[in-house]
C-alpha cells in the first residue's frame, strides 16, 4: 500500500516519464490525473460521508483514466462504470449491500455515471451462479482487489484523513505503460479476451499480453 499527502497541484510528470520511474513519483501522477477526471474527484472527496467499510474506488475507472490521459482523450471517456467497493464480512446480506448501493446513488445523484457497489466479503456468495465456478471467500478488500482481472486493473484508491492512498498489489507500472495483463488468479480466459478485446478498440494503443 502506498500513500502520500494530498495536493491540488496541476502538474503531472510528463507522460513518457511515468512509466519506469519510481514509485512515489507515480502514486503523486496517479493522484494528479485522477482528479483531472471530475467524476472520479467528486467520488473520492465524497465517499467518506457514506461510512462503507474499508472501502477504495477502484478497477477499471482508475486504469481507464489514466489510459484517456495517456491517450489525450478526454478523461471520462469509455468508461462504463465505477467500482466503488467495500469489506463488511459482519453483514453478508444482499440487502445490507443494496442500502448501501442506495445511499451511493442518493449521494452521486447528480453525477451522469454508473457507481457500481459490492461487499467484496460476499462475492464468494453469488459468484459461482454468476462465472459458473465457486472461490473462497476473501478475509480481506485487499484480497479481493489482488483477485481483480489484470495486473494494470488491480488498483484501489482512496483518501484516508487527507492521505491519497493506493492499493496496488502488482504495482502501477503496468498501467502506466499502458501493458495489459491477465492476473490469472481467478478470471477464466474467456473473460480475459472478452474484456481486452472491447478495451483494445477504445485504446488502441493498449500492449494487450496473451493469455
């Protein structure tokens, strides 16, 4: 986990100095371009009024902005969705999690996305009927995010009494230099293609790696 106190600054390490360099150097990049995408901002400066437990913004959002940024497109372009997710091992119920999405959405009303909002302590519960296998249930967000799709995808954020902080198990290195991964911990290669193929087409400048 990685962290640095917040700043408003506008500067960002030019592009093709991202990549490769170290890792604080990044965590401030990443930082500097995710609050440049104003829907991302707005969720991050806000989403600590709502309580979830152990919580981070995180997955395709966080990699997507960067790729627009890299890609000089505008930063909230092709973005489906924000994964806004949450660790409650306590309260497994799918209602509890559905208070918790409806009190995402009365607080982000007024932003034009989908927030998406899961208990990653329940997965375990729906998964199997959803991907058509079963897994473990994770002992913590941390693992669950380890889980996520593609290296350059398993990344959360979040502010923690003012501290930008980043999880980031396989590091920021593949994001920045726009390399996609599979992370074949979980996801079949039938995800992973699909997944790649759509991403592929709205970056084309993605390295995509073979399954």
């Amino acid at each position: 986990m990685y962290g640095c106190l917040a700043t408003e600054a506008d500067h960002v390490i030019p592009a093709m100095k991202i990549y490769n360099t170290d890792i604080l150097s990044q965590v401030r990049s990443l930082e500097s371009i995710l609050r440049k995408n104003p829907f991302v901002k707005h969720v991050l400066d806000n989403a600590d009024r709502l309580e979830l437990p152990q919580w981070y913004l995180g997955g395709g959002c966080v990699a997507q902005t960067v790729w627009n940024y890299l890609s000089k497109k505008e930063l909230t372009c092709n973005i489906n969705d924000y994964d806004l997710v949450y660790f409650d091992p306590h309260d497994l119920s799918y209602e509890s999690e559905n208070q918790h999405a409806a009190n995402v959405q009365r607080l982000f009303n007024s932003l034009p996305i989908k927030i998406e909002v899961k208990n990653q302590a329940r997965v375990h519960l729906w998964y199997e009927d959803h991907f058509g296998y079963p897994i473990d249930a994770y002992q913590s967000i941390e693992e669950a995010i380890k889980t996520w799709p593609t290296t350059a995808t398993c990344v959360g954020v979040k502010y923690i009494e003012g501290m930008f902080t980043v999880y980031a198990p396989y590091g920021l290195n593949d994001m920045f230099g726009m390399i996609v991964k599979p992370n074949k911990l979980q996801i079949t290669e039938e995800t992973y293609i699909e997944k790649v193929k759509r991403w592929k087409e709205c970056w084309p400048n993605l390295e995509i790696a073979p399954w």
